[in-house]
C-alpha cells in the first residue's frame, strides 16, 4: 500500500498484481482499489506472469511478493521456496520474453545475511542464511544478478533491513510488541488476535515473546519505499543496502513500547521457548553508506516515533472495535 500510494502522488498508473483471495481479502486496501488496476495471479504460475507483463507492458516492476515471515518458513518451507525464490525467477523470465526493458525493483532482505560473518554488513558482505526464507531470498537475488549480466537486464535489489509500521502483518514482531503495548493500555487481558500457536497474542495480560536478546536494525516502512524507488530511476542497476545503522535488541523495542504507553515491559511480557527459532538470525546492522551517497537516501523517522505511530494505530482499531478485541 505504500509503495502503491507514492506512486500515485508520483502521477504512476500502478496495477496491482497479487492472488485473487490474498487481495479481495485486504478490506484494508479496499480504498486504494478506486485508483490502481488490479490484476490476479500467482508467482507459482508462469501463465499468470506472464499474462499480466504482455497485456500491461509495465515500465517497472516492483517485487514485493514473499512468503514474507522468516518464522513462518520453517512451517512452510517449501512454499517459501517456491514463491519467494523460484517466483522471482518466474517473473525475471516472463520479463525477459516479453517486456525486456522493463525495470525490475527486486526485494531482497537482510535476512540474507543469517548468521552474520562481518558487521556492519554492506552490498559486499557474505550471505550466510540460517532460514528457509532467506536462503529463497538468496535465490532470487543470485538469479537477479544473473539476468542482469547475462540478458542486460535493469533489475535493483534492495537489501532492505527491517522495516516496520502499521500495516505489517500481526504475524511479525514489532506488531506482536506493539499491540501488546496497545492491549496493556486499555486493560485487555485476552486480546482476540491470535498469534502462530492459535492462542491469544496477549493472554492473561502477558505477551509471549522468543528469544528476547535478538538484536535487528529496525527502520521505518514509508521511508524506505522511497529508496525502493529511486533505485529505478539511477542510470544503471545495482545493489543497495538499506537501512537505519542502529542496533537494538527485542528487549530495547519492548522498553520503548511499553514506556510510550506509561507502563514497563517486564511486567506484560515473557520468554516463552516455543517461540525461538530453530536457527536465529545473527545481529544484523547495516551499512547504508552506498545508497547515501548513490541515492541521496537516509532514513527520515526516528526508532521511537516509529513505534509510537504503530501503537496509536493499534489503540485507534481496538477503540473503534470498543476495546473487546
């Protein structure tokens, strides 16, 4: 959706591509649809792909599409395979035969680093994926670089690191944290969204998290779109890292969740084991650097402002449901 609404205010016609029933069951998205064009597919399916590159001739191409939740894919990993790697590589394809000038924004992902080899990690810095999510993402930006080389093809990766804000998904972190801060606010006790095990995110007043000493470089999701964007309008394509720099741990996102709501964490939260990964991504932090210089880019919003904005938006949405759910 942010994405889709800078490119409104950029004069963009933007079509939407996604699965029939992913889409239509956005009721979020439902006021966006009055002004893009939505065309239905799947990255599993070729025909679909490339259905929609011939009959829409699209300048750029942005991909997005993922199983996205590193967690999650362990659960799903062959899909995950399959849509977040081999579906990039259906849409190189379908590209190359039908629109080959086409420019492609590839999202790639910090979780590509895994178990991290160096720090700060930078466009150079060694893949080590401890995922099947990033190891598909590994995939698709390996295949990326081979279309570029081998066919002259303008596809960008952005090797974005976290970005966060309202519209995430519940299924990630800073929402889990960010709506239990909500919850604790107004004195829910057994909130009705539910987290991956089918219990209530907060149950008994208590937020379970995993492994609280991960550490992440969290950043803004608006300002990070407009880096997705000014990779395709460079001269050449190539790869950038994005990202805020600063490394904070889950512990360090609760203390400012919980505070910007008066209260303090350790009284709402918990570690629960059923919650750590089998494999735990290493403290990955960027270096931005290259898309300071290259792309004029730096992240605008502060860590705090951020989580502040996505617990008013909880707060808003439990107010308006009477503060039941």
């Amino acid at each position: 959706m942010l994405l889709a609404k800078w490119l409104l205010r950029n004069n963009y016609v933007v079509v939407g591509f996604g699965r029939r029933s992913s889409v239509l069951a956005r009721t979020d998205l439902r006021p966006l649809f009055e002004q893009i064009t939505l065309a239905f597919g799947d990255l599993c399916d070729p025909v679909s792909i490339a259905d929609a590159v011939q009959h829409h001739q699209p300048g750029e191409i942005y991909n997005l599409a993922a199983q996205s939740a590193p967690g999650l894919s362990w659960a799903r990993s062959v899909e995950t395979g399959e849509v977040t790697g081999m579906g990039a590589h259906r849409l190189f394809e379908a590209v190359r035969r039908f629109k080959p000038e086409s420019r492609i924004y590839q999202a790639s992902s910090s979780e590509m680093f895994g178990d991290v080899l160096e720090s700060p990690q930078n466009e150079l810095t060694p893949f080590n994926p401890s995922n099947p999510y990033a190891a598909a993402k590994v995939y698709a930006h390996q295949i990326a670089h081979i279309y570029r080389r081998s066919f002259g093809m303008f596809i960008a990766c952005g090797i974005l690191f976290n970005h966060e804000g309202p519209l995430r998904g519940m299924q990630f972190l800073t929402q889990k944290i960010t709506y239990g801060a909500a919850c604790a606010k107004l004195g829910i006790h057994d909130s009705s969204a539910l987290n991956e095990e089918g219990e209530p995110i907060v149950k008994a007043g208590k937020l379970s998290l995993g492994n609280l000493d991960a550490a992440r470089d969290w950043g803004c999701a608006s300002d990070y779109v407009k880096a997705m964007w000014r990779m395709l309008q460079c001269d050449q394509a190539d790869d950038f890292v994005i990202g805020t720099g600063r490394l904070r741990t889950v512990r360090n996102l609760c203390e400012v969740a919980y505070s910007y709501v008066g209260l303090h964490w350790e009284d709402h939260v918990i570690s629960d084991e059923r919650f750590v990964r089998p494999s735990e991504t290493g403290a990955t932090v960027a270096d931005a650097s290259k898309a300071r210089a290259v792309l004029g880019w730096s992240p605008q919003t502060d860590f705090e402002s951020m989580v502040g904005t996505m617990i008013d938006a909880h707060l808003a949405r439990l107010d308006h449901a009477g503060a039941g759910c």
